[in-house]
C-alpha cells in the first residue's frame, strides 16, 4: 500500500511553521485551502471557519467523515506590565513550564508581528539564586520579554501591542536523519499532513471510494468544540485523526498508528474499533490500541453535540504530548496506510453502523 511520505512530512513542515493558536487560525486555514486546491478536492468554509472537503464515493446515502486540526496551542496577551513585559493567558491546555524559555511572536490587531521569549518573572540564577528552581509556574509569574526598546506600557502600547493579541511558538521543526520529526504542534498538524497525504494518494491513484467521504479540517479543537458542526446529515461514521498519546502505562510508541479504546469522554465505538484493528492486522501495520486518560477529540466533541454517529480516533504516537512533541515518520506512515485502507473497506455492521 503506498503513501507519499515524504509530501506528508513535508507538508507538516510547511504547516507547522504557519502560526494557528486556536482563535487565529485564518492563514493556516487558507495554507490547508490553498493545497486542497492544489490536489483538486473541493471544500468549502464553515462559519466557524473550518474546512469541509468532499470526496465522492460510489453511494452518498451513507458517508464518512475524517477530522484533523490545524489550531494549537498559544497564548493571549492578558496584561502589559508596568516594566514593559507582557502577562500572558494560556490558549489550550498546557503547564506553563513546558513554553518557558521558548521563542514566540506578538501579532496585532494591525498585523504587525514583534518577536519575544517566554520566561518567568525571575529569570536570572546570578539575581535571585535558587529561587527559580522553587517557583511555581502558574500566570502569574510567567511573561513575554519582547525583543523591542521598551521600558514601560506607554512603549508597549507605541508598537501597536495590546491586550487580547495573539501570542505564538515557535515549532523549532527538525526532521532528523535516523526519521525523528521534533516540535511543536505535531498535535494535530501531523493529522493534518497525513490526510492531505492520503487525499493525495487517493487523487492520483484515482481512486472511487465505496461511500462519499468529508475532510473537516476543524479550527478550536484544543478548546473543546472544533468538529461539533458542520457536520454533513448523511453522516455515519465520523474518525478523528489526531495523536496517539505516549507515556508511562501507555502501550503507544513513536512508530505506530496508536488506536484510541477510550479517553476521558468514555469508550470509543466499539465495533469501529475492532475493524481498524483488523484492518491494521491485515495489511502488517505497526499499530497499539491504547486508553488515553486526559484527552478529548473532535469526534467526542461531535457525540456531545449530539451527532448520531459511530465514532473513532487515530493517530500517529507522539511524545512529550502539549510539550516539544516528538514521533518518527514511521508513524506518519502507518497511520496514512490505516486511513487509506478504511477509506476503501466496507461501513461495520451491526449496531451503530450498517453494511
């Protein structure tokens, strides 16, 4: 089963590097909007400002539905301080210690972009001693020192920063040798990358798949209510492609297609399931089924709307989740091929789906 890996990681390349916090997320959309084009998939917007594609299938009695995310984690300008450094409140969930240190950009309502880092108010081990290693990070002690001559908020607010812009981070992308993707915001850029991947595959290879099937490619999944509409009425299956979590007790690794059982919303569909699991068995893939404890998907977000549809999630397994985030482009390769197979095998039967 081929896949083009190599325009899937580089498409995560060129994405990641397209700032998208969730709530300003316009220019990654457009880059999404723009490649579509390109691979000759039509999609229209959403009023929330997502992407809908559309693939047509033999039958559009019955369809599908794939989901990624371009929006990521950020910030937003709470505060210009007196000393000309800005407070900061957290866009997504993430601890704040995860983005100290970081390099990250200011834009302004006028667009206007101003570089800075991220540190905390007690920066310096020559002033304060041991003092950093015991503060808490929480708001209130983390700030952006822009890379700008300013001295106070009257400097600050001469620049066109105010409060309630975006702030952003950088990625810091590397692919290495050995296959490792690092940075940030493979959650969910990399699903991103691996649908337009197999939109891809499907266009040139020209093929007709048994249903016809949406690309939504959501906008606010990392606030809850990303790909909670929009959602086409023909629906019966809806997969969200987004990462597998790694870490202690989990059975995800960095190069598998990690198969989620259940997160903190509750058990995905059953039956939908065990059919990726036997798709993934009969084409040889590096797959784990795996329990995400503190995680919720899109698809979870569509069943709390109410959308009467059978349910799953996918994805590659990521490292360091909501941090500097890590996976090999392995995993980039065995969840296109996952995808690319349930695209073309028959809706499961029984309850919640029907043959």
């Amino acid at each position: 089963m081929n896949i083009p890996l190599a325009y899937m990681v580089e498409t995560f390349c060129t994405l990641a590097a397209i700032p998208s916090p969730s709530g300003n997320t316009e220019k990654a959309i457009a880059w999404v909007a723009g490649e579509l084009q390109r691979l000759g998939v039509s999609c229209v917007r959403t009023n929330k400002g997502a992407l809908l594609a559309t693939l047509p299938g033999a039958t559009d009695k019955r369809c599908r539905l794939l989901t990624a995310h371009v929006d990521t984690l950020g910030a937003m300008v709470k505060e210009i301080k007196g000393n000309g450094r800005l407070k900061l409140t957290a866009i997504g969930g993430f601890p704040w210690n995860a983005v100290e240190g970081e390099h990250c950009q200011i834009e302004t309502a006028s667009g206007r972009i101003y570089s800075g880092t991220i540190l905390t108010t007690k920066a310096s081990v020559h002033v304060y001693g041991r003092e950093p290693q015991k503060l808490e990070r929480t708001d209130e002690v983390m700030e952006v020192r822009i890379d700008e001559k300013v001295s106070g908020k009257a400097d600050v607010r001469a620049l066109g920063i105010e409060v309630g812009d975006f702030v952003s981070f950088d990625p810091r992308v590397t692919v290495t040798e050995s296959g490792f993707i690092k940075s940030r915001h493979l959650d969910d850029k990399a699903g991103v990358a691996i649908l337009l991947g197999v939109l891809k595959q499907v266009k040139q290879q020209q093929l007709l798949l048994p249903y016809t099937t949406y690309f939504l490619f959501s906008n606010n999944e990392e606030i809850g209510y990303g790909g909670n509409a929009g959602i086409p009425a023909n629906t019966v299956e809806y997969v969200a492609v987004d990462m597998g979590a790694i870490g202690e007790g989990q059975t995800t690794d960095e190069y598998c297609v990690s198969i989620c059982a259940k997160d903190s919303s509750g058990p995905y569909h059953y039956g939908l399931r065990k059919q990726l699991v036997q798709l993934a068995e009969q084409h040889r893939l590096r797959y784990r089924v795996d329990i995400y404890p503190h995680y919720g998907s899109d698809a979870s977000a569509a069943l709390r709307a109410g959308y009467d549809v059978v349910h799953g999630l996918i994805g590659p397994g990521i490292d360091a989740s909501h941090a500097h985030e890590r996976t090999h482009q392995e995993s980039f390769a065995n969840t296109g091929k996952l995808i690319l197979a349930y695209l073309m095998a028959p809706m499961i039967a029984g309850q919640g789906g029907v043959a």
